[in-house]
C-alpha cells in the first residue's frame, strides 16, 4: 500500500511467542508428570508421593504466574477498529412542534433548516444529532463506588 | 523436607529418577538464567499484536481520508500520493529556553499550521465547500495522528527487538493500554469527521448554540461568531466557533474584541467546555468551577486569562465531563442531553452573580462540527 511509507511491517515469524509458549509447554509436561508419580506413589509412600505433588504444583503455579504477570498491563486490543456507528437527527417543526427522527445524513447539522413539514407549512428544523444511547454496561464489583 | 526431597532423588537411583533429577536441574538453571528473557519476549509479543492492529487502524484511516477526500473535493487526478506526503507532515515545537514572548510566537507558529492545512486541503478538494474543507482538515488530522502512533509504537517495538534490552521495551508495554486508548478514540473520529457530525467537543459550542439561535449573529473574530441575548434585563454577548464545519476558532480573539467593543465593562465572563472525566463520574455531568475552561495549545487560554485580569472580570467555568473515546467519537445521548444542563448552568450563574442592566459574555469553546448557530 502506497500510505505505507516504506514502514517496517512486524515480523512475520512468531519467535517470541514460539520460545515463551515452548518453555510452558515442557514446565507443564514435567509438572504434569509430576503430578501423576504423586498419585501413583500415593498410596504407597505418601512422602514421596506429596514431594511430587508439591513439584506438579509448584511448576503449575511458575506457568500460571508467567503468563498473568504480563496480562495486567496489556489493554484488549479486540476494540482498536475503525467503527461505523448509527447516529440519529432528530427534527422538530418551530411552529406545531412535530418531532421526526431519521438516520444522519452528511449535510446534517444542529439548528439546520431541512425540510418542511408535514403537518403545517413550517420548516423542521434539526434540533438533536447523537449516537443511539450505549447499553448498560453490566454492574462490575466496583458499581459501588 | 530436605530428607523428603533426599528420598525422592539421590538415593533411590533408579534411571527415572535420574532422568528428572536432570530434566528439573536443567529446568531450574534454565528459569533461573532466562526468566528475563522470556518475560521480555513476551512483552514483545504483546505490543506486536497491538502494533498490527494499529496498523491495520492507521491504514484503514488513510483509505477512508483518500476516499473522503475523492467524494468530497471531487480532485482532477490521483491525490494518494500527496496525501501520503502529507501524512508525514510535522511541526517543529518552539524553543522555549527564553520564555519571554513564547505566546506570541505560538500564535503565529499556529496560525503558519493552519495555514498550511489549508492550503493542502484546498488544492486536495478543490470542489469542496469551506465547511466541507473545514471537516476534511479535521479528517486528515486524525489520520496524521494515528499514522504517528503508529510509527511510536513501531519505533519501541523495533527498538527492543534488535537490543533485546527489557527497559527499552518495557517503556512502551507499560503505556501499552494509555496507547490503546488513545488510538481507539482517534479512530472513533474518522466516521464524525468524514460525515461531518458533532463530537464530544462539541458541547461548548451546542450550549452556546442554543443560547444564540434565533438572535442576529455578527462575525466577531476568525471564525468566531457572536450574539446578544437578552435574559432577564441582563445582556448576554454569546460566542462559538464558526459551525457548521470542524472549527475551534480562536476564542481569545473574539473575547478580547467584545472587551474592548465594550471597554471592560462586563461583569462576568463564563467559558462552558467539554472536560475529561476521571474514572467513576459519570458521562455528562456538569461541574462548575472558575477560571478558563478551554483546552488546546494553551495560547488562547494564557491571552483569556491576561485580558481578564487586566480588567479584573471574574471567570466563571462550566465542564461537561466525557471521557478520552467521546472527546472525537459521534456525539452520544448522554452528552447532548448534558447540554441542556449546562445552558441551565449558565442561566443560573447568570441569576446569582449578576443584577439587571449588567453585561455577561458566554463562550461556548470547543469544535463546532456538525453544529450550526
């Protein structure tokens, strides 16, 4: 693309996640393991069996802490799009005070004369341009501050 | 434990035993040494993924600019390229070792900028209407502005790749989510500016619109428009921006225009504009306070406060709180119905801090897209 000016596209290959998600998988394979000679060595030499335990644990709770401690600062990106919203104009007539409201059109502004109105020989005017009202975000934990 | 640990490993000697006895010596040494690194991979990853998707927002900006530009300014030949020139345009900030008599020259180094701006926009959409030119001069500033976020972004992304260096990539991880953000709510703008619809900035100039619609209107200042409105046997001067096109005017000038058409003699001065919302207040409140309410390079908020003060007017604010994804995005309810609010703000101040017969200057500061007077 010629608005590219000769930018530097991000690598193509995933060596960074490659290398971190490999070292989770070989920690998670060993603690598995772990995990499993605990069970197996349960009943017959709890000792053992709960220094398994406490390694297949231990390496689940390193995976756990690898991956949340770069979440926190990381915003979800799932919402950095160029959006198209449905914006209203809302037209009232001066003189028999008819309301009308239609989808914005490019020419549209607060205090236009645009068209006339149905009712009466008046003129509406645009007296209202907004964005249909955002849902209700859902109460959080915080909703009592 | 350290006998548990004793039982488990050295001296059973069975060959599993000394299999995992070296897998977890090796997977020790390894955390112990690579910690960092992988933690810096990661952190590479995460602004990679964030980096593409601007990307994609920052060209997705320009093709919607160039398509603008096409359909509005119906231009002779193929202007992508001058576009793109464009995009990589920039000012070079003031120096400011000497301070004395900077507002002066950011005057002038602003009005340079926006010539320039429109001089570009002209010869890019010739067939345009001034109004239409004042929106694509906004249109093509957002995209100059997510063009440079992107370039950011890359800059400390590529950076930290080739020095592998934690602190090099971690300056921007850390500001990852501020970035986002900010490039969410500039890309929010592209639809309000293209189509030409009010913003969240607007609500300055709405408030004053509905103060001044239907009084006679004179031009005041570049691309400031005034009224009288008489409200109960005070006189209010009211002022905005030029509407309908994207404009912000130059406030500072119309006020001390109507000071000096006035010789001083107003009694009070109130500046209504939209405001940013710390987390947990609500969308749209409307908050009063004192002093200049106006945003922008500061230039116009310096020259407001001096003509104030040289004439000993109290200034009174009116904020209506939004936050940073509604400062450029469409207009939502919410804030339009805060408006209302705020003219009633105004007409209250009026009420309290003023007798009959007094003068009172209302400005309505902010982008007066999509909004007429």
């Amino acid at each position: 693309m010629s608005g590219n000016q000769g930018s530097t596209a991000p690598a193509a290959g995933m060596t960074a996640s490659w290398v971190a998600y490999a070292a989770i998988l070989i920690v998670g394979l060993l603690s598995l393991f772990s995990l499993y000679m605990g069970f197996l060595n349960y009943a017959d030499n709890t000792d053992i069996a709960l220094v398994y335990l406490f390694i297949g644990a231990a390496g689940f709770a390193a995976i756990g802490y690898m991956l949340f401690r770069g979440k926190p600062t990381t915003a979800k990106t799932e919402t950095l799009v160029v959006k198209k919203v449905e914006v209203f104009t809302t037209l009232e007539c001066p003189k028999c005070q008819q309301k009308r409201v239609r989808d914005f059109k490019r020419g549209d502004y607060v205090y236009k004369d645009d068209e006339p109105c149905t009712r009466c020989d008046g003129m509406m005017i645009i007296t209202k341009i907004s964005r249909k009202k955002e849902e209700e975000k859902k109460k959080d934990e915080s909703s009592w501050l | 434990m350290i006998l548990i640990f004793g039982q488990v490993l050295p001296t059973q000697q069975t060959d599993l035993n000394v299999i995992l006895q070296t897998i977890y010596s090796f997977a020790f040494i390894i955390y112990l040494f690579y910690a960092q690194k992988i933690q810096t991979l990661q952190m590479l990853r995460q602004i990679e993924v964030t980096l593409r998707k601007v990307k994609n927002v920052k060209e997705e900006a320009r093709n919607q600019t160039v398509k603008t530009f096409v359909e509005i300014g119906k231009p002779s030949g193929d202007i992508a390229p001058r576009v793109d020139r464009f995009m990589d345009f920039f000012s070079i900030g003031l120096e400011n070792m000497d301070p004395s008599g900077i507002v002066d020259k950011m005057d002038h180094f602003l009005k340079t900028n926006k010539h320039i701006y429109e001089a570009e926009v002209k010869a890019l959409a010739p067939n345009a209407t001034p109004t239409e030119r004042n929106n694509l001069e906004n249109l093509i500033e957002v995209s100059q502005a997510l063009n440079i976020y992107y370039k950011v972004i890359r800059h400390f992304y590529l950076l930290g790749k080739k020095t592998m260096n934690i602190y090099v990539i971690m300056q921007v991880h850390m500001i990852l989510p501020q970035l986002i953000q900010m490039v969410e709510a500039y890309a929010s703008g592209i639809q309000a500016f293209q189509e030409g619809m009010p913003i969240g900035d607007s609500v300055g100039a709405i408030v004053a619109a509905k103060l001044m619609h239907g009084y006679p209107q004179r031009d005041i200042a570049e691309e400031i428009v005034a009224a009288e409105v008489p409200y109960e046997g005070r006189t209010l001067i009211v002022f905005k921006a030029k509407g309908p096109g994207g404009s912000v005017g130059n406030p500072d000038e119309g006020l001390i225009n109507i000071l000096e058409e006035r010789r001083g003699k107003v009694k009070i001065i109130i500046t209504v504009d939209a405001a940013g919302k710390l987390e947990g207040e609500p969308v749209g409140q409307v908050s009063e306070g004192i002093g200049a309410a106006i945003g922008g390079s500061g230039k116009e908020k310096f020259k407001m406060e001096e003509v104030t003060n040289r004439h000993k007017i109290p200034m009174h604010a009116i904020a209506i709180k939004q936050g940073m994804e509604h400062v450029v995005a469409p207009l939502i309810e919410p804030l339009f119905d805060a408006t209302d609010k705020a003219v009633e703000s105004v007409k209250r101040i009026v009420l309290d801090y003023t007798e009959p017969g007094d003068t009172v200057i209302v400005a309505g500061i902010g982008n007066t897209i999509g909004v007429g007077q």
